[in-house]
C-alpha cells in the first residue's frame, strides 16, 4: 500500500504517548553537543538511524540523493558553526538510485517541461554516480578536503563508506 500523508499524521498522533519534551541548544553542556555528521542518501533503504542505532541527539544527518556531500557544502559549514563538528562519516549505498539515473535524461524531461529554461537547465547537476561506488565516496571526501572552509579538523575526521542493502555490511573505502 502507497504511504500517505495521512497515514504518517495518524503514527505522529500515536507516537505521541511516549514523547519527551527535547532540550534545547541552549540547554546542552559542552559534551552533550552533537559534533557527529552523517551524510548519506536520500534512498529510504539507506536509514542512518537504523545502520548506526542513532539515538536522538547524536549526530546530525544530511541526505541527498547519491550522499553526494558536493551538494551539502553550505549546510556543513552553516550548522558547523554553532556545533563545530569533530568528525564526519560518508555513507553511499549499492543499488543508489543515483547509479540509475543520468542527469541527461532528466534534463531530457525537463527541457520537454520547460523549453524556456535551457540555460538554466543546462546548468543543473543532480549527482549521477557513472563509475564505482568506492569512487564515488572518495568523491565526497575529496571534496571536503579540497575546501578551504572546512575546518581542518574535520577533513582530517572524515571516513566513507559504502553499505550493502543485501548483507547490510559497511564497506570503508582507501582514501
Ligand atoms: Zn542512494
């Protein structure tokens, strides 16, 4: 059966019963502060929560399609500076929807949608993975490290992964 919205609202309703009130930044001590960052895909196979048994207030986590972290580097460098991240973890998955796609053919659709818009089309890129998933993460982590803002820290701190929907093995990829 399709999950609905309205479904979702009636498990929120019953969720409820053994919800508990959550603190505020304000209200953290140093050591409580998440300094984790998980980022991963979109896929809703590839659950960081369920992979690494988050509890709430752990870690925070990004995902886009691909857990392609070239897509996400506003937002590490946002939240970094009020939790000052000590450490990060790539995940990619086999069978990402991501190695399914081509950004040419969503492009293809879009340009049929919106002929006007080709310069703006043109310029989009949606994180298709061509070569190997153990690339592909080395990708992500390179592009970090590449970057001038992110803390030193933090690159030195980064590992990725890839996670096997079949086995649910965690694979670290050599960088
Ligand atoms: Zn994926």
């Amino acid at each position: 059966m399709v999950l609905t919205s309205q479904e979702l609202l009636q498990r929120h309703e019953a969720s409820l019963v053994n919800f508990e009130p959550l603190p505020l930044l304000s209200e953290l001590e140093p050591a409580q502060m998440p300094r984790m960052l998980i980022i991963t895909c979109a896929d809703p196979r590839c659950i960081p929560e369920n992979i690494f048994n988050l509890h709430t207030g752990e870690a925070v986590v990004y995902r886009v399609p691909g857990g392609n972290a070239q897509f996400l580097l506003e937002h590490v460098l946002s939240l970094d500076s009020l939790l000052h991240f000590t450490e990060c973890i790539i995940v990619q998955h086999t069978d990402c929807g991501a190695t399914h796609f081509r950004d040419d053919k969503v492009k293809e659709g879009l340009r049929e949608r919106a002929p006007d818009l080709e310069q703006q089309i043109e310029g989009l890129k949606f994180g298709e993975i061509t070569g190997s998933l153990d690339e592909n993460v080395k990708k992500s982590i390179d592009f970090l490290r590449a970057s001038a803002l992110v803390p030193e820290e933090l690159k030195a701190n980064t590992r990725g992964f890839v996670f096997d929907l079949k086995t649910g093995n965690l694979k670290e990829v050599d960088v």
